[in-house]
C-alpha cells in the first residue's frame, strides 16, 4: 500500500501552524542548554540539559532520554541526576504520509497531538484514542500508552499503532511492530521511553461520522450509584467519564456528573465544522496557599446543582468534550510553585466491589485533598508490556503537594497493591519502587526486552532511577 500526503495537507502543515507560534528565527539551537525542567504537576523540578532541533535522528544520538511536550505530570520525562542531555522532540513535527482511504498516518514523533486533530477532524478522521489533554506529542503517546474515555472499547493507543521506527540504545535505527521485533514494540508501547528514542510512529485513525460530539449528562447522587451508573453507561455509549466530588461529606461524598458521548451524526450536527477556541494562558504562578479545599468544595458544588437533576444531551464542541481543561493554557499554575500530582491508579472491577469503597475511605482517613477526580471504566488489558489500564475502574486525582503527599501516596498504594492494581506511570511522582513492583508482575519479563536491547542501562529518566533502581 502506498501512503502519500497530498497537496492540501501539505499546505495545511506549513512551519508556521507546526511550532505553535515559533517564529523562525526563535527556534532553539541543537546545542544543549541547561534549563528549568519539570513535569505538568511542576514536581519535581530539575535542572537538566535539553537539546531540539528538526532533526530528531542527530538529536538523539547522545542523548539518555526524548521528552515530548512536557504533559507527563511527575518525573517520567525528566532527566537523571547528573549531566545527561534529553531530547526534546516538539521541532521534528511533520507528517510524513497519509493513506486517505485507509486512514493511516504516519507523522515524527513530535508531532502534536492538536496539529493532528486541527487537520483531521473537518476531513472525517480522528484519532482512535486521546488522552485529556491534545498538549501531547504521539511519541509521548506511544511512551505512556495513553488511554481515554473509551479505554472500555477501544483501549489504549498502542492497540492502533502499527509500527515504530526508533533509534535504540546502541545506536542503530529500526522500525518495529507485532511483525518485526515484536518483544521490542511490545515493551515500548507504555515503556516511558525507556526502550529506545521514538523517530516516527504509523498508527491507524478512525473515521467518524462528524467532526461534532453528541453528549448526554445527568447527576448522581453518591459514590456508589456514581459508579453503578458508570457501569451502565459503558454498555451503550462508546465515551464515559464520571467526575466525582470528594471534597464533600457524609451521604453527598462521591456525587457529581456522568458525561457520556458519541460522535454526532450528520443530521444532528451543525452544518460547518467546529471553529477551533483561543486558549488564553494563565500568566504567573499562583500563591500556593491561595488555592483551598473549600474554595474547590464551594466550586464543586455550584457546579452539580448549576447542572440540575433533569438529564442533558445536545451538541458539544469536541474539545469541550474531550480536553475540558485545555480551555486554559498553564492551568497547573493555579497550584503555584509547590505544585501538585495526579494519583492515578486502576482497580480491578467489579463496580460494586468493596475494594472501591476502601480505596476511597483510605483517601479520606489521610486527609487527602482532592481538587478534581476522574473516573473511568478500563476494559481489558492491551498489548504493551508495562501498558497501565486493566479491567476495572482508574481514579484520577488531582492533589496539591505538601508535608503529607508521600505518607497518602504510600497509603493509597498499600491498598492499590494489595487488591490488585496498579499506578499511571505517566501521572506519578511519589510512588517507591517496592511499591511499584508488588503491583507490576510483568515487571521481569519487561526488563528482560529492556536489557536485552540495553545491556549497558545508556537510557534511563529520573523515573527510572527512583522506580526501577537505574543508576544515576
């Protein structure tokens, strides 16, 4: 099959709309430069070197890890301790080739998600998975296995890539896939970058009906019927997502609202396609202590009966559906500079299981302060080797860092590990690496491909030092 990328595309991907406001004369020297560094939760931060350029094969020549966009929320893009350089991907950001009546693309790995969708959605296309966030690059896609609202029926990213081309450990460049160096493609789909430098992803994209989004919400009372509601929905709606209060007390804990969507047809959307929003920045970080519980619980609050009982549906705007808080660029500077992290874990179904409940009674009797949590149904386990979801139910919360962040992350894990699940690696920052190996099984077979592709430990993060006993 020949893919190609025709003329109109080709105007559409002019430098100028690729850097996101780059000029040219601002593009970064390939030299390394020594620069703040952080993850979206901006925790850690760290001084490190990082390297960009167009030219990602040079780029990646001497460098111990590829960071992407930077939306990863902990230390998984972060560089080890030490002079090691990263490269950063975001410059090498073409589409390369386009299959119009397959749908298959294949773009650098720096090419941004949004870029992806501002060309496609209009053109019938989207991509098959997307996280909650189109601030990403699909290299940092293929690296987390990102998964989204429809993980119960489309799973993880990687089950849509088809191939991989990387720059391994010892320098050679390679493409990979289920048919050639499987065992290598398998361990880079959720790896974290750490099996190679991804170059160039294939990957298969979805044809939708219309580039518009029929949603339908409606409230639920309480913890419990929350997520029997969840489990209903996900039989017949292909997108749910469950946000729940649980900053709230009593019979109320656990309330919120269940959004449940599916691409419009095109006798219910609107005739023109969706005019794409200008996200304005918050300018400055925050005073950390401005941000409190009863400030979000006032917020929450105003926002569930701001919805009402009835249930909703109509037409929705496809990032108000998919990427509600991109709505503001640098919103994680609400949390100021002591910044914040995103506890996500997945806990085997099913919904009813008392497991669910003590989880999040865990979460209260230590005090935990969540500002945001998202709840998902996971449906069954893809094919990358370290890929995060599993059958059952990922909480997402979003927690301001203080003196007691490692001593609740510790707590949430013993119940997370002894029932069975597991940690985002994408999201943390405080997990120890016992913890993370009683919750890993398939942490020895991965580092069996890892080490056979890297017997010399050349590629490693600050993740891996503090998870996996890389040194430094």
């Amino acid at each position: 099959m020949t893919l190609i990328v025709n003329e109109p595309l080709k105007v559409a991907l002019g430098r100028e709309s690729l850097n996101d406001g780059w000029p040219e004369a601002a593009v970064p020297e390939p030299a390394p430069r020594l620069t703040e560094l952080a993850g979206w939760g901006h925790y850690p931060v760290v001084q490190g070197y990082e390297r960009r350029s167009e030219d990602l094969e040079s780029l990646t020549r001497d460098a111990v890890l590829t960071r992407g966009l930077g939306r990863s929320y902990g230390d998984s893009s972060l560089p080890p301790p030490g002079r090691h350089v990263v490269a950063g991907s975001p410059l090498a950001d073409r589409l390369l080739a386009f299959d119009p009546a397959a749908g298959i693309v294949r773009v650098e790995a720096g090419f941004a998600l949004m870029n992806l969708n501002r060309l496609f959605y209009s053109r019938g296309w989207f991509t098959p998975v997307t996280p909650g966030t189109h601030y990403v690059t699909v290299g940092g896609m293929v690296a987390a296995d990102v998964h989204g609202k429809n993980h119960h029926v489309a799973g993880c990213f990687g089950e849509h890539v088809r191939c991989l081309r990387m720059r391994v450990a010892d320098g050679r460049i390679i493409e990979c896939s289920d048919r050639h160096e499987r065992e290598l493609f398998r361990a880079t789909l959720g790896g974290m970058g750490l099996t190679g430098h991804l170059l160039e992803v294939e990957f298969q994209m979805e044809r939708i009906a219309s580039p518009w989004i029929w949603q339908e919400s409606e409230q639920v009372r309480d913890f419990e019927s929350a997520l029997e509601a969840l489990q209903a929905a996900g039989k017949e709606w292909p997108y749910t997502v469950l946000w729940s209060d649980l900053l709230a007390g009593g019979a109320k804990l656990g309330r919120g609202l269940l959004m449940k969507s599916r691409w419009a047809q095109p006798h219910e959307a609107p005739a023109a396609p969706p005019r794409w929003h200008r996200a304005p920045a918050l300018p400055v970080f925050l005073p950390s202590w401005l941000l409190q519980p009863w400030m979000v619980a006032i917020g929450s609050a105003l926002n569930y009966w701001k919805h009402g009982a009835r249930r909703r549906a109509g037409i929705v705007h496809p990032e108000t559906c998919f990427y509600p808080l991109d709505v503001v660029r640098e919103w994680n500077r609400l949390y100021g500079r002591r910044g914040f992290t995103q506890y996500q874990a997945v806990l085997p179904g099913p919904h009813s299981h008392p497991r669910q409940r003590r989880f999040i009674e865990t979460l209260r009797a230590r005090g935990g302060k969540v500002f945001l949590c998202v709840i998902k149904d996971c449906g069954p386990e893809g094919k990358g080797m370290l890929s995060f979801p599993k059958p059952g139910i990922s909480y997402a919360l979003d927690i301001p860092i203080d003196g007691d962040t490692q001593a609740l992350v510790d707590a949430l894990n013993d119940v997370v590990a002894a029932e069975g699940g597991r940690v985002y690696l994408a999201k943390d920052a405080f997990t120890r690496a016992e913890h993370f190996r009683a919750m890993e099984p398939r942490l020895d077979a991965w580092n069996t491909v890892r080490r056979a592709w890297d017997p010399g430990g050349r590629l490693k993060s600050a993740q891996s030092i503090r998870l996996l006993g890389d040194r430094a």
